[in-house]
C-alpha cells in the first residue's frame, strides 16, 4: 500500500500489506466503532431464527401447496396429538410388573377403605376418594367371598369376575374400575359425582345378598335390608 504526503515534493510512502491490515482491524476493534451492533444473544437469536426459515422453505417446497399446505398439515398433527392427549390421558402407568394393582398398600378391611374414602371426600380429594371406594368394594367382595382374594388384581380384572357373578351390576363394576384407571394412571381428575356413583355402586353391592337359588345358579339377587 502507497501513502501519498500533501505537498508535490513529498516521497511516496509504501506501508507492507500485512501491517497495513493489522493496523486497520485494531482500529475498526475500538468500541466506538461497535457502539451499535446488536449483542451476542440477538446475534444468535437471528441466526436461529434464519435457520428456522431456511427449514420452513424447504420443507414447504416439498409439500403439496407450499406454505399452505404446510401449515395444514401441521395443523392436523397438532389436532392429532391433542385428541389423543385428550381420550388417553398423560401416560403414568408403572412400567414394573404389578404396577396397576389395585392394592397398593398393606391389607386393610372393606369398612377402613371406606372411612378413607369418606375423608377424602369430605376434605374435596375426589381422586383419592374415588381409588379408596373402589378398593372398599373389591375388598368386601372378597370378604363376601364373592371374589377369591388374589395379590396383583387390577380393577378392570376385579370388576369383569365380579361382573360374572352379579351380572345386574356389571356395568357399574366396569364403568368404577374405568374410573379408577382415569384417575390412578391416565392423569385424569375426578368429581364429585363421578365419587357418588361408586358410592351408590357399593351401598347397592352391600345390599345385594345371597339367595336360596345361588347354590343352584350361581346368581345373586338384590334382598331388602
């Protein structure tokens, strides 16, 4: 590079290329010059956001309808993923065998599940209160010895032997042991009448009683109390 001095008699001055540029980086590196450039984190933001735009136009260009169709399609995923979210829950099953058992603690007696359940209910735990009823009516059923006791039961089992048993109830044994699963392992919330409808379920259990047909049939019908 040539530096040229101000008067006609001045001798031409040649600064080597290589210091010519070092000298000229240290000079544009002073922060006056940078005063106003956007920070690191925009400067990644942009590139980020470059990034997605370049993926959308290519992706749109391989996609019936452009940018159209794109966004239709993600659309109908979306409304997928939602409607499936929505009939199965968030997945909370136990992966270890044994994990949708109905009992999961020490045995207790059909009267303390229900004393459990009755808290519950009174403190608003639907829920809880929901799981502890159904347990109350598989148990006094086992006690009723109208179920064989067996560790490991799942409330959809319990509730298709009962329902063979007393068939005048099978659907509301499946309908509870479908509420128990929503609320113990689909992330679902129970209500207040989805607690009293097992209530009434096992009240109408307790009063349905042997008959002087059952050891010839095998049925069970509703007696008064």
């Amino acid at each position: 590079m040539t530096i040229t001095g101000g008067t006609a008699g001045d001798v031409p001055v040649r600064v080597p290329r290589v210091p010519a540029q070092e000298a000229a980086e240290r000079e544009l590196s002073k922060p006056m010059y940078h005063e106003n450039d956007p920070s690191l984190l925009q400067r990644g933001l942009n590139r980020f956001w470059d990034w997605v735009d370049g993926l959308f136009e290519a992706v749109s260009g391989a996609t019936p309808g452009g940018t159209t169709g794109l966004v239709a399609v993600v659309i109908v995923a979306l409304a997928l993923i939602a409607a499936l979210w929505w009939r199965l829950g968030t997945p909370q099953r136990a992966a270890s065998g044994g994990g949708d058992s109905l009992f999961d603690d020490g045995p207790r007696t059909a009267a303390e599940h229900r004393a459990a359940a009755a808290r519950h209910a009174a403190a608003g735990q639907w829920n809880q209160a929901v799981q502890e009823r159904m347990r109350a009516i598989v148990r006094s059923l086992e006690e009723r010895t109208l179920l064989d006791p067996r560790p490991g039961r799942t409330a959809d089992e319990a509730a298709t032997e009962a329902g063979r048993s007393l068939p005048a109830h099978a659907d509301g044994l499946r309908s509870a042991a479908r509420a128990f699963d929503d609320v113990t392992y689909g992330g679902r919330t129970a209500d207040q009448p989805a607690y009293r409808r097992i209530e009434q379920l096992d009240t109408a259990l307790e009063r349905t009683k042997p008959t002087l047909d059952t050891v010839a049939t095998g049925a069970f019908t509703e007696a008064p109390r």
